[in-house]
C-alpha cells in the first residue's frame, strides 16, 4: 500500500477507462498549444465524417469550431451556453446560401459508437498570467473536455480528498478557466472516495455512483472506483446524463448547476421505460420522451432542493 502513490492510481483509473473502450492518451503524446483546450483534430474530423453527405466543408468545420470557442462571459455563463449548444444542437448558416441549413449536433447522442472518447492524462495547459497546469485526467468526447479529474492519494497523511475539489474549483478555476467553459461536471478521488459533481457546487454536494445496474448492491470504498467509471462512464450512460441529466434553473441568483446522483438516475430511466412501454402502444413515443425527460428534471430538481436554497 506504501507504494500506492497519486501516479498509480491514475493509471489504475486510466486502466478503467480503457476498460470501457476510451482511447488513452498521455497528454504528451498531443501536439497542440498549451493554450488550446480542445483537441481539434477530433472535433474537425467527426464534423467532417458526420457531416460528410451534406458536403460540409474544411472552412465550415472551421467556422463551426470558431462559433463554439467565441463564447464568452463569465465561467458559469459560457459553461451554460456551451452546454445549451452541445445538448440541444444548433443552425449553422452555409457558406453557399443556395444549400440549406444545417443542424449542427457536435455528439452524436444517438449513436455513442459514433463519437471519440477519449481518456488523457498528463495534458499540460498554458493559462492565465502564462501559469501552467496538469489536470490528472481529462475526458474529451469528440475533441470536447467534458470531464475533469483530479486524484489525491489515500496514503499520503498531508492529503485529502477535500484537496482534489479545492484543486478544480479553487486553483483551476483561477488559472485555467478556458477549461471549464466546456465542462459537464468533474470528479474528485483519493481511491478509497470517489466522487463526481457539478463544477459549481459546494463540496457538499458531490457524492459517489455507487452502482452499476439498478438493482446491483451499493458498492462503497476502493470499489466505488469501479462502479463510478463502469457505471457512470459507460459511454451511452455518460452521453444520457450529459444530455439529460445535467441541469441550469431557468432563473437563480447563484452560480447553480446540479448533476444528478445515480438513484435520481436510475429512477429516472426506470419511469422513461414505464412511460415509453405505455406509449408506444398508444402510438406516443415522441411524447414519451418529453415526458421523461421533464420527470428526470424534476427528479433532480427535488434531490437536490437543498443546494438550491
């Protein structure tokens, strides 16, 4: 156990990300600038291969790339725009005006197999006043940094958790804000605790996935590892909370963003197949799914009422 250091578990934590099919980088092996968060050549080459029967071309993947890194504004508002356009898509306006416009999805959420996930770590940012920062694991879907890690050892007695969250939320958010304009929410681990949540929440807030199927036992400790990476980071699962389950109240005085936790998830998913199984005889999938979706909002609206106070 004395040899159990902040390197190895991030590369046990890798090890499970691979587990699932996530492609493994070392950020060293990525030649960009320091300064650029996004991983370009994926996102220009699945705009490319998604857009490819409709003729997009090079400069328009450029303008659709420009579009996506010209939002500004505080972190919490870009954050909440990037996530807008991200989950709900967008017009793109062609470059020949006698082609119809195109709606523009930058993840594929209905066909996961189709999109780039990535798991890289070791990828240095140049950021405010030339200040240099190494997250210790980044998740990026098709070029996108949707996920932030951050791992304090469980060994080390100077130590804590509470030191990875004030890691992102205090020193990152200061240096390398650029980061987290694209951000679905982060996650925080010594090994031992393992847990995920919204960039702007309070650390009292975050809280472990616990389980990989609904009706598997509750898993705490080192096994929590397993479950929040086999569980929440499932590629299709992964897709449906960022497009589902990851909410912006209409109207707050504070910073908020809530992420559901995994039994507001499970509940959900489990009323979305009751709905649908009812509607789908009756011939109301579309239907169906408005329903479902405005349950899970609901669901998490009233799990976590407290943060919102």
């Amino acid at each position: 156990m004395a040899n159990f250091n902040e390197h190895s578990l991030e590369m046990s934590i890798m090890d499970l990300f691979q587990d699932e099919g996530y492609i493994y980088l070392n950020g060293e092996q990525i030649h960009r600038e320091r300064s650029e968060v996004l991983l370009i050549d994926d996102l220009r080459k699945y705009l490319l291969n998604r857009y490819a029967s409709e003729g997009l071309t090079p400069s328009e993947v450029d303008s659709i790339i420009l579009r996506l890194r010209s939002i500004s504004g505080t972190i919490y508002e870009a954050n909440k725009a990037v996530c807008k356009m991200i989950c709900d898509g967008f017009i793109f306006n062609r470059e020949d005006h006698t082609k119809k416009d195109l709606y523009i999805e930058l993840i594929d959420f209905d066909e996961p197999e189709k999109n780039v996930f990535k798991i890289v770590n070791q990828f240095e940012i140049e950021g405010i006043n030339n200040q240099l920062r190494i997250p210790d694991g980044i998740v990026f879907i098709n070029g996108i940094p949707v996920v932030v890690l951050e791992f304090k050892s469980a060994v080390k007695e100077n130590t804590t958790i509470m030191d990875a969250y004030t890691q992102l939320t205090v020193r990152y958010r200061r240096d390398i804000p650029e980061l987290f304009k694209y951000n679905a929410f982060i996650v925080i681990s010594d090994g031992a605790n393992n847990k995920y949540g919204s960039f702007f929440s309070p650390y009292d807030f975050f809280y472990a996935w616990r389980k990989i199927e609904a009706d598997d036992k509750e898993l705490d400790g080192i096994n929590s590892l397993v479950t929040m990476v086999s569980g929440l980071f499932r590629k299709e699962r992964l897709l449906a909370v960022i497009k589902d389950f990851v909410y912006f109240p209409d109207s707050s005085d504070k910073d908020l963003k809530i992420v559901c936790r995994y039994p507001q998830y499970f509940a959900a998913v489990k009323l979305f197949e009751n709905i649908k199984h009812i509607s789908d005889r009756r011939g109301t999938a579309r239907a169906a799914h408005t329903s479902a979706r405005q349950a899970a909002e609901k669901a998490i609206l009233c799990s976590s009422s407290q943060e919102c106070l």
